[in-house]
C-alpha cells in the first residue's frame, strides 16, 4: 500500500487530493529538488554525525524528510541517481577526512616531542584520609584532561596533567620511601595519545571504562562511518572500472574475431568468383598427370571435351 502511494505521489504529486483552493500558492516538495539532502537519501547526512561535539557541522540546510526518502527508494529512476548522489557525498566526506587527518597530523608532531612515560611506581594498601583526597582531587582532574583533550586544547590539557604529575608524587610520598623528586613525576607520568579514527586526545593507557566511552562516542563512531563510507566507494568504483576494462577488452576481442571471420568469408567468395569467371571463359582446371600440378586447358565448345 505504501509503495502504491508512493508512486502515485512520484505520477501525480502529494498533493492530489487537495481542493483547488488549497492547491493556491501550494508549492509541492520532491525528493530530487535541490531543497532536498541528497547525502540523506542515499546514505546518510555527515551534518547528523557530530551534533554537540567539538566537530558539530551545524545543522543541514537541506531537507530531511523519511517519505522524501522512502519515494526515492521506491522511485523507477532510484538506481540511476545513487551513483550520483553518491559521488557527491564521497566528496564531501573526502574534504572532512582531508581536514581531520591535518589535524591529527598536527596533533602527532606535538605529542611527539612528550617525555616517554616510565612505568608507575606501585602502591601500597594501606591508605589514609590524606591518601583518599589526593585520589579524589586527581580523579576530577584526569576528568577536566579528557575534556580538554576532545575540545582540542592540547596545552591546556598537558597543564593540569601537570598538576595531576605532583599529586601523583605526593601520593607516592605518603606509601613508600621517599625518592629522587625528578624520578618520582617520570614514574608517575601519565603520556597522552592521539586517536587516529576522529582525531580526540586521550590518555595513553586509560581505565578501560573510559576508552570504551570515548569508543562509543558520537565523534568516534560518525568519523568511523565517514572513513568506512569512503573506502566502500573507492572499492566500488575500481570494481566498476576493472569490469569495464574487462568488457572492453572482451568486445575487442570479438570485433577481431569478426573481421578476421568475414576477412576469410570474402576471400572465399573472391576464389568462387574466380573460378566460375575461368570456366565461363572455356578455361578448365586440369590436373596434370604427369606432375600432379594445375593444368588448363581451353577448347571452343566444352561439349566436345566429352566426345
């Protein structure tokens, strides 16, 4: 029922059934209108991907509507417009990869130049009052890096680590003897590192709770669905191209095949002729007793050969 409906609003508009009054300053909507997102028909709208992240796109200036979409699936001219609409997304999301992937480059060239991290000093069990607070005040700072590190701001971000890096000695201090001040903030530091899917800032062997998060976060997983999206196009347009090498090839092949055929038709035909233009003429095509070559002989009347 649906897809019936559909084709008759693609045949005779969705507005068939409205009066003639109302049909007045109506202007009707279809799926290929360039009011309407073509990502969003074919695929998906990178504008949806990053909705209140540090890489939000804004929203879309075009129109999103599912019964746009569903009449498009259903439309008759639905396989010849994907390849385009798809060509268009795939440069859009080539120039956010483009961007994104400068970023990270940029981001890879800082963090190269950090300190290697040594392994931490391990902890005793007991603990004090002292000891819960310092965990507390680092637990909300490591929080305030994460932030910092998504929204880009990498110095701000290696500042409070810095902060993080003193409480860490003072932690230290308070559970076993203590040591050389320059060995304890090497022990004890903590390196960032750059996710190379969206480009976020994280901190290089994190609690596993909060790389699952940052795995599932919306940044992540619509820069994911971007890169897979290119690599999926790509694919499908060198499938295409090989194919249409091969095809191309293969035609080839049979128009040689085909001229050499009608090559040797017509050389056949010329020997016919020949010979029936020969006989015609009273010459007769003999075979030489002797050398066993060609031998012709011509008389006036053919019938008098037989006699």
């Amino acid at each position: 029922m649906d897809a019936q409906r559909a084709l008759l609003d693609e045949l005779m508009g969705s507005a068939r059934n409205l009066t003639e009054e109302e049909k007045k300053g109506y202007r009707e909507i279809r799926w290929d209108d360039k009011e309407v997102c073509a990502f969003y028909m074919v695929r998906f709208c990178p504008h949806d991907l990053f909705v209140n992240t540090r890489s939000d796109l804004g929203p879309c200036p075009r129109i999103h509507d599912p019964k746009l979409k569903e009449s498009f699936e259903n439309s008759s001219r639905h396989d010849a417009y994907v390849p385009k609409f798809e060509a268009e997304l795939a440069q859009f999301c080539e120039k956010l990869v483009m961007d994104l992937d400068r970023r990270v480059r940029r981001g890879r060239e800082r963090l190269a130049q950090e300190v290697e991290p040594v392994p931490p000093a391990s902890l005793s069990a007991e603990k004090s009052e002292q000891l819960s607070v310092l965990e507390e005040k680092i637990k909300n700072l490591l929080e305030q890096v994460e932030t910092l590190g998504e929204a880009g701001k990498v110095d701000e971000a290696q500042a409070v680590m810095r902060k993080v890096e003193v409480l860490n000695a003072e932690k230290t201090a308070l559970t076993q003897q203590p040591q050389n001040d320059k060995v304890l903030m090497l022990a004890q530091e903590k390196k960032m590192a750059l996710c190379e899917v969206c480009g976020s800032f994280l901190i290089a062997n994190d609690a596993a709770e909060r790389t699952q998060s940052h795995v599932t976060g919306k940044q992540h997983i619509g820069y994911g669905m971007v890169r897979d999206f290119i690599s999926e196009f790509k694919a499908a347009k060198e499938k295409a191209r090989e194919e249409e090498k091969l095809a191309r090839e293969k035609e080839l092949e049979e128009r040689r095949k085909q001229r050499e055929k009608e090559y040797e038709s017509t050389k056949m035909e010329e020997r016919e002729a020949g010979i029936g233009t020969r006989i015609a003429a009273g010459h007769v095509p003999l075979v030489n007793i002797v050398t066993g070559g060609p031998q012709e002989v011509q008389f006036a009347d053919i019938s008098a050969f037989f006699t």
